[in-house]
C-alpha cells in the first residue's frame, strides 16, 4: 500500500513535491496541529512536519511521524523519504497529482493534463526537466545514504550493538526517537 501523507503548515514545499511524484498528501497553509492529528489518525496518513512538539504528540497517540529538520534540502528529504517510505523518485506525469490541490490529473490532450478537482492544466515544459534534475540528485543521495548506513551496518557484523550507533544510523535516515 503506497503511503499518504499529511505536511504541516511550514512545508507547503515538500507537499507539493509529493504531488508531483504521485502521493497523496494533505497540505493546508493555516493547518493546526490539533488537526493535523486528527485528519492523520482519520485517514492513516503518516505526519511530516517541522515542529518538535506536534511529533511528540503524535508518536503518543500512536502516529506514524517524520520531524523535518529546520534546514532541510529538498533532495536530502526526498532521498530519507524514499529510504524510510519506498517513495519511488521517479518522475511520471501520469502518476502526478495537482501540485495545488492533491487532486487526481487526466490526460485531455498531447502533452496536456488537468486536475480533476481544480481544473488546473499541467503539460512537460521546461520545468519538467528541472523536477528531473532534481530527482536524479535525490536518487544519488539516496544510494549514498543507503551505502553508507550498510557499509557499517557491515563492518559491524551485519548488526548494529551499541546504542550509539543505533542513534546514528536513526538519524541518517531521519528517524527521531522521541521516548
């Protein structure tokens, strides 16, 4: 089952991001976090968010959360993302959604798309080479990250046995422990 995400207000960037790779993620620039819980615990969708706070409160009730560190690269996120998640960095207009609205695009055209909620057209521009771009340096550093968190997973016997490294590995995938 693909993931669904729901981002705070403070990552407008990511969510649209999310779209753009075909996920379905909740995104709302006046979003309380009160809300965020809810609408994550009423539709199972994993939180993506910047606020420390919010993280804690989710992981008590039982929420699947990941903290966004404040000085976060788009390509570094999205390389953790893909790690912890399965996203696929792949870049399909097919499987896109409205980076505006999260809605569903049908093909109307050549080269052309709409949102089916918003109407919002979409077609491969020169934009489209940019999200590439952006997407193969994701992809990099995913297989960096990867290689890495394995070469010591290696050299330690294939096991990690202290809490120090458990604490490191957690943190180059960007996994927070909140307990």
């Amino acid at each position: 089952m693909q993931s669904k995400f729901i981002a705070d207000a403070m990552l407008g960037k990511l969510a649209r991001w999310l779209r753009i790779l075909g996920y379905d993620t909740y995104y709302s620039n006046d979003i309380e976090d009160w809300k965020v819980i809810k609408i994550a615990e009423k539709d199972k969708r994993v939180i993506l968010t910047r606020d420390r706070g919010l993280c804690i409160r989710a992981k008590k009730k039982g929420l699947e959360c990941f903290l966004i560190p404040p000085d976060y690269d788009i390509i570094s996120i999205l390389a953790k993302l893909s790690i912890k998640y399965g996203i696929d960095l792949e870049a399909r207009i097919e499987a896109s959604r409205c980076s505006e609205c999260n809605g569903i695009l049908e093909k109307v055209g050549e080269n052309r798309w709409r949102c089916t909620k918003c109407k919002k057209e979409y077609w491969k521009g020169k934009h489209w080479k940019t999200i590439e771009e952006i997407l193969i340096k994701a992809k990099s550093k995913k297989e960096k990250d990867e290689l890495s968190y394995n070469s010591r997973t290696r050299n330690r016997g294939g096991q990690n046995t202290s809490q120090d490294s458990k604490t490191s590995n957690n943190e180059k995938i960007g996994v927070t422990k909140l307990n």
